[in-house]
C-alpha cells in the first residue's frame, strides 16, 4: 500500500507523478473505510484529496503555514503529515482531533473548528512574516460555505489592499460563485492554469521591467484582458477589484493543473486566489449522490452506505416537529438558519413552509439581526442554532435583540457538552453569555416533553427575547414529564441539595441514589427549568441557609449558574453552609463520547456524590 510509505509531506513530494493517482486512489479508499468506522467528515474529505496532494507537493507544511477554515476536510492532511496510522482513535477520548491541531503536529498551523477566519488568520501571519523579514507561504483554504459569513469578506477586503504575498485557495464545492459562459470561458480556464501561460505571463511582466503598469503598452493590454474577462468571468472581478490576482477556476481534481497553478501562486509575490472546482464525496458513490448525508457521519456500512446504528428520536428532531406544528397555528412564525437546516431538524419545516423559512448561509451575526428585523416588524422568529456557532452573535443578541426587548425566540441546539468534535464545537458558553444579558429568559428542558411546553411557552408566554437551550441527541432525557413551574423539586431530603437543570438532571438523581443507598445521606434534587432571570423570589421557598449546596454544570466555571444562585442566596442572608460546584473549571473540553467527558470532569452520578461526599467531611 503507498500509503503506508507516506510519514511526511516529504515522502509525498518524493513520488513520482504517475504514482499520484494511485495515492489519490488509496487515500479515497482509505478515508471510506476510516471513517465507516468512526464516524466523522466524510464527503468533504473525498472531495479534497487531490489539492491536499496537490498543496503538498508545492508546499512544505512544517515552514510554509496552511490556514484551514472549518477544518472538517483536513483528514487527507493529516493522513500525508503522518498521522495516517491514528486515525482508528479519530474524534475518540485521548485520540486524533477531527480537526486541525498545532498540539498535534508542527503542520497544522491553527485551530480551526468554526468558519470565515482563515483568510484573517493568514494576513496575520503573513504580516509576521514581513515584520519579522521571515522567508514562508502563507496559505488560506476557505470553501464556498465558508464564504457565506461577513468575516470572510473583512479578511479578503484586508488581505487583498495589503500587498502581502498570500494565497487563497476558495474550494467550490456547491456554491455558484461564478458560472462560466460558454466553452471560450472554458478554454481560457484551462489555458490560465498551463505552464506555458504562466511562464509567458511572468516574462511579458519582466520585459516591463520592475515596474510595467508604467508602461502605456502594457497599460493598454491589461485594460483589453480586464474587460474580456469582466464578461467571462464576472465574479472574478469581485476578488481583483479587492486586490487579489485570480486564478481560475480550476479543475480541483486534475492534479497536475492543480500544481501548476499553486506553483505560479507561490511565484506571484502577492495577494493570489485561486478558485478551485470540486465534488464534494468524489469517488463514493453514496457521498456522491447524498453530499449532505455524508457531510458528517456515524459509523456506517461503507459497502452499502447504511448507518450501523440508527438513532432514535433526537432533541433535534423533537424542537423541528414542534415548531412546524406551532407554525401551522400562527402565521406569524418564521424558522431561521445558519447553514444547519438538517442538523437543527428544520428540514420538515422548510419544506412545508417554505416562504417562512430563511437559511441565511454561515452568518449567525446576521441571522440574529434579521431575526431582530423581523421581529420588530410583528413576526415572531425562531433562530435555530448549534451553541457553538451562536457565540459569533453575541453582539448582535445585545445590540440588536436586547436592547429594545425584541421577542426573538432561540432554540440552542448542542448545548452541553458534546463529544467528538472536541474543544472548538462544545457548547459550553451559552448559559454564562445568555444569562447576563438584560432582559433574556432561557430555559432548560431535561426531556422531550419539556422541550415541547417550553418552546410553546417561549413563542405564545414570554415577551422578550428567549433561548430554550438542549443537548445533542436524545439518550439523557431523564423521563418523559413536564413541568411549568421554574423550580421543581424532584426528591425529598434535607441537608444536602443537589440542583441541576436540562439532562444533568438525570446525573443528578443518580448521584442521590447512590447517596442514599452507599452513604445514608438523604440528598433534595431540585431541578431549575428555568436558569434566566434568577431571583430571590424563585429561590426562597427552597433555601434557608447552612445546606450543603451541590450544582453539577457542564458549562465552564467563571459564572456559571451555580455561582450566581449562591450569590443570590448570600446576598439575601441564605448562603449554603458549603457549595460545590462541578463544572468544566477553565478547560476546554477534548474529543470523546459525552459520557467519557462527564465522567473524566466528575460530572457523571458517581463523580457527584463522591464529591458531596467528600465535602461533608467524610471523604476516605
């Protein structure tokens, strides 16, 4: 297998040209198989095996610095700055990140897990590499969805005025950025990305000497070029108008055409884009056929394309079916997203309300002002958001929402922590940014039930802005109940209190059975559907002081939800005797199943009680 000879991008460049087809061949195979395993990114993966091959070929990742935006197609990199050998540990506890990683390898250069930074990142780095008379590429891979979110257009407007040499690499694999007209726009792509064009092109600027837009000869070619390609290729001036030298579009799975237009990037000393053409699944038929299936995947059969465990009913699938029964009862509804129709079970909708649904690209900033535009004008929207992702909108929830008490409604998908996609995708910030903005309810369903009385409570009940906030999956739904009231008590017991809300609440009944059952300890559970606003009034019927206060989060510690009830408690003379609080302290969070992180952070049944146990003085 020539894969298995691949320890570096060395041993990539080392390769003879006719063995390429048989790597990019065995790389195909290889990720199918990986990750039908695993689980993992898949059809974007396929999709950029020969440019990967392609960037290792002209660059030395160990100097040059590959920026990658997103991050989920960089699988083939991994496997080509060897590391092809781990991936039976991809996106598991201890094991190899799905993402890029700098603790992983000096090849990756930054963590990427969100979008629309990369071409930022890269001007910054290319600037350190003037500043510091430094000699490396910088390069920037963004996709076409990666596009769709303003910062994208803030690094390119940047990039392309700086001079810096610096090369973007824009993967199309979907979106129409620039549909070429007829086969002449066609035959000109082809002859741009040929040695032979290039060559010429950088002895016809030569022969001008250092400085040809003097010359009133080459002056008057370039206007002639410059208005032949405004009609050939009319986006393209979108990104020269910024500054940036086009290049394509481009074959992305013709390898050989690929090298040559990076080598002539690298070769231009200045802003470059090169526009790149690929299939996202190429060379499995499944991922072909179903990109968005195979975008990121559970294990599967990679013979048929079947998942090996299907999933029951999802959070997810439970706050979609909701809405779209809602919205058949109030016209005023609207469904709003970032480029996560499916992953936020909003499909259903889309499709039976189709001028009420509103996919607004990689851009959650906007998604939360259009939201806060439709709102003031008497709709009532629904921002369907993984947690992560609704960081990018903060300012947009404060300045645009807050502010003026709009009644926009979010359903925080992948709240909590999440698993294998690791540190950049855990949705751990959401109850600390939420919960301190003025005038913001959010709450917590611990099961189906919930989230179905408190997405009609959010839409009909609450004025203001709301977020009803639920974890990935279905598998913690604690039981299948519901309850209006903001504090519920679960279990009877005096002494010790452990609170929780959303599925912790399973974790924490647990850790009070085996209390009573191992300790004697007669432990209250209480249970907070509702963590903002939090207020003496909604406390006191359940706190008067000296308990032992137990709060398990999966949410970092600096204010968290337990320290702001102690708080409350203090300040109204009702402070607990001792407060424990587990949380995620200052870590990030890693790959692996949600269960190995609750448990590795103590956040499991058994974690809890030890440390209530340990904390009424009679730890062993």
């Amino acid at each position: 297998m020539l894969l298995e000879s691949i320890h570096s991008p060395a041993d990539v460049r080392a390769l003879p040209e006719g063995q390429l087809p048989q790597l990019c061949q065995e790389l195909r195979e290889f990720l199918v198989k990986s990750v039908s395993e695993t689980g993992g990114h898949l059809a974007s993966n396929l999709g950029a095996v020969e440019l990967t091959v392609a960037i290792h070929r002209v660059f030395d990742t160990s100097a040059d610095r590959l920026v990658f935006d997103v991050g989920h197609q960089c699988y083939v990199h991994k496997a080509l700055t060897g590391r092809w050998d781990q991936f039976s540990t991809l996106r598991q506890f201890g094991g190899l990140s799905g993402f890029p990683k700098p603790r992983e390898s000096e090849h990756d250069a930054f963590i990427a897990g969100h979008a629309s930074n990369s071409v930022s990142v890269a001007l910054g780095m290319a600037r350190a590499r003037t500043l510091q008379n430094a000699d490396y590429s910088v390069l920037a891979l963004i996709g076409d969805g990666a596009l769709t979110g303003g910062l994208s257009y803030e690094g390119l407007n940047d990039a392309g005025a700086s001079g810096e040499p610096l090369v973007v690499i824009l993967n199309d694999n979907g979106m129409s950025i620039d549909p070429n007209v007829g086969g002449l726009s066609q035959h000109l792509s082809r002859l741009r990305s040929k040695p032979a064009y290039y060559h010429f092109k950088k002895f016809y600027r030569q022969l001008f000497g250092a400085y040809p837009e003097k010359s009133r000869i080459y002056r008057f070619n370039h206007r002639v070029k410059t208005s032949l390609k405004r009609v050939l290729w009319p986006s393209s001036t979108l990104f020269e108008d910024m500054g940036f030298t086009y290049l394509g579009p481009i074959d992305g799975h013709d390898l050989d055409r690929l090298c040559h237009v990076l080598e002539w990037a690298r070769e231009l000393h200045g802003p470059v884009l090169v526009h790149v053409h690929t299939v996202k699944g190429k060379g499995y038929s499944f991922a072909e056929r179903n990109p968005s299936k195979f975008h990121g995947v559970s294990p599967f059969d990679s013979l048929t394309g079947l998942l090996k465990k299907t999933g029951g009913e999802s959070f997810s699938a439970v706050f979609g079916k909701t809405l779209t029964e809602l919205a058949r009862e109030d016209s005023r509804i609207c469904a709003v997203t970032a480029a996560m129709a499916d992953g936020t079970g909003l499909s259903g909708f889309a499709k039976e309300f189709p001028r009420r649904f509103f996919d607004v690209g990689i851009a959650e900033g906007h998604a939360v002002a259009m939201a806060a535009g439709l709102s003031k004008q008497g709709m009532i929207p629904v921002l369907a958001v993984y947690s992560t992702f609704l960081q990018r909108g903060y300012d947009m929830l404060i300045h645009d929402v807050a502010l003026q008490n709009l009644h926009v409604v979010l359903g925080v998908d992948r709240a909590g922590l999440v698993g294998p996609d690791g540190e950049t995708h855990q949705g751990c910030f959401d109850t600390l940014f939420l919960s301190e903005i003025p005038g913001f309810s959010v709450l917590c369903p611990a099961n189906f039930a919930e989230l179905r009385s408190m997405l009609r409570q959010a839409l009909f009940e609450i004025k203001g802005p709301v977020a009803v906030r639920y974890p990935r999956g279905g598998e913690g739904a604690f039981r299948e109940d519901a309850s209006a009231e903001p504090v519920v008590c679960l279990r009877q017991g005096s002494g010790v209190t452990l609170l929780a809300y959303g599925p912790m609440t399973d974790h924490v009944l647990t850790a009070a059975e085996i209390l009573h059952r191992e300790r004697n300890i007669e432990a209250r559970v209480l249970k907070l559907n509702r963590i903002a606003p939090l207020d003496i009034g909604l406390l006191s019927p359940w706190f008067h002081g000296g308990e032992v206060l137990a709060v398990p989060e999966d949410a970092f510690g600096a204010g968290c939800v337990g320290q702001r009830v102690a708080a409350i408690l203090a300040e109204y003379g009702r402070a607990p005797g001792k407060l424990i609080l587990k949380n995620l302290g200052k870590t990030f969070a890693p790959e692996g199943s949600v269960l190995e992180l609750e448990h590795s952070f103590g956040l499991d049944g058994a974690g809890i009680a030890a440390a209530v146990w340990e904390a009424v003085g009679h730890g062993e």
